[in-house]
C-alpha cells in the first residue's frame, strides 16, 4: 500500500486533504488581497505587479512542495516488499474463514498468464513515479525561483513598504503561514500514525503480515515525516517576514527616510 492509498481521517486520502487545504489557501489568499487594496492609493502602480508575483509565488511553492512529496513517497516504496513477495500465489499467509493456517488454495489469475504479469516489479513502479514527480519539481522549483527573485526586487524598490503593493505582499506571507500550519497539523499527525503501524503492526494490519505492515507504515512515515518537516521550515521563513515587529520596522524606516531634509542645492 502506498502513500497515496493511506486511508487517514474517515477515508479521506493524504493527498486529497493536502490538495484541500491549499485550495482553501489559494481562496484565501485572493480574498485578502481583494480586501486589503480596496480604497489603497496605488500613485506607483505596482500593486496589479505585486499581486502576480504572489499569485505566482504561492503555486509554485506548494506545488514545488508537494512534487517533492510525491517523489520521496515515491522513492520510499522501495522499502516495500513487492505485492507478492508478501502475499504468495498459491500459499495462504492469513487466516482466512473455512482455512486453517498455513493451508493451500487455487489463486484466480483471472486471465493473467503468469505470476509476473499478475504481479508487476515495484521498482518499474517507482522509476515512473519518480521521474513524473522529480520533473514537476524541477519545473516549479525553476518558477519559484524566478519569482522570488522578482519579489526581491520589488522589496528593494524605495517607497515600498507601507505602499498598497506592500499590503498585498504582507498577504501573501500570512497565507503561506495559515496554509502551512494546517498542513502541518494533518501531517504530522498521519506522521504519528504511520509510526504507530510499525510499533504495532498486530494492531493496525488486520490481514497484513507483520513484516508487511512494519515495512507500509515506515513506507508511509518517511514521506509524511519530510512533508511535516518541510512545512516547518516554510512557515519558519515566512512568519519572521511577516510577523508585526518586522512590519513595524519596514514602515518605520520609510518613514525616517521620508522625513529627512532634503540637501541644499549646490551654488
């Protein structure tokens, strides 16, 4: 069982709650931005600008994120023994009603011609993964790149902060934040339950071998371990732009700036 099969919080998949909460990120974050330039004199003209650039920005950063989640989970299937190396044709490894254990039954093939054909190499399996995953994180990695750039230069452009395009970017950093926090609590709490399966495979894997369900719970632990790390340290670098103090010192400096005396001009 992969990653993305991992049924977590009444059947709803990892992936279909991460893809959720950042379109619930993407809403908010349009809101904000509509609700915090209206009435805002924009005399420069940068504030349509500023809205691309974190429109931009905010896609690429979580689909950078969340293509290089699928390319650890995807390499992390490698951990997993293949399909039937933990459920052998032809041999019974649970104990299923009307058969004792370790008795024999006919397994339907159902067409199939061979045991390779009914069961498939896993590593064929991660190679496609991989590569679908690494080149969409090379793409967005490539895009979020050139954005950030972009809003580099827009920071240091004089007159900026406390501007309406100032208030726009001030957006952008507080949704990252809001979006990343609740990534982090699903996370890491899919995290700790895949951790629990390999403490407690008798537990959790109801027709599973032990073997089998330690192997799909440490499978399933890493990605999501990354996935909570990486969210961390996103949201980390974000909240030290966008936290009051350091908006404070923005406008202040502006400020100080545009209140000093202009020099005399030369005789």
């Amino acid at each position: 069982m992969g990653i993305g099969e991992t049924m977590f919080f009444g059947g709803f998949t990892i992936l279909a709650m991460l893809s959720s909460v950042v379109g619930l990120g993407v809403l908010l974050l349009a809101v904000i931005i509509l609700a915090s330039g209206r009435g805002d004199p924009d005399p420069s003209g940068r504030r349509g600008h500023a809205v691309y650039i974190a429109a931009a920005s905010f896609v690429a950063l979580f689909a950078l994120l969340f293509a290089s989640f699928a390319l650890v989970a995807s390499l992390s299937g490698l951990i997993v023994d293949d399909d039937c190396s933990a459920f052998p044709i032809g041999e019974s490894t649970t104990v299923f009603p009307g058969l004792e254990p370790g008795s024999s039954f006919e397994f339907d093939t159902m067409g199939f011609e061979s045991e390779e054909m009914l069961c498939p190499s896993r590593g064929n399996a991660v190679a496609r993964d991989s590569v679908r995953a690494g080149l969409v994180a090379a793409l967005a990695a490539g895009v979020l790149g050139f954005h950030l750039r972009r809003r580099r230069e827009m920071l240091d452009e004089p007159g900026f902060a406390g501007s309406a395009a100032w208030r726009v970017d001030r957006a952008y950093l507080q949704t990252v934040c809001f979006t990343t926090v609740l990534i982090f609590l699903f996370a890491g709490a899919s995290a700790a339950y895949e951790l629990f399966r390999v403490s407690a495979p008798g537990v959790t894997g109801e027709f599973l071998s032990r073997r089998a369900e330690r192997q799909n719970g440490a499978s399933g632990a890493i990605p999501l371990a990354y996935l909570t790390l990486a969210t961390w340290w996103i949201f980390r670098r974000h909240w030290v732009q966008a936290r009051p103090e350091s908006a404070a010192s923005e406008t202040s400096e502006t400020s100080e700036i545009a209140d000093m005396p202009e020099a005399p001009p030369d005789r």
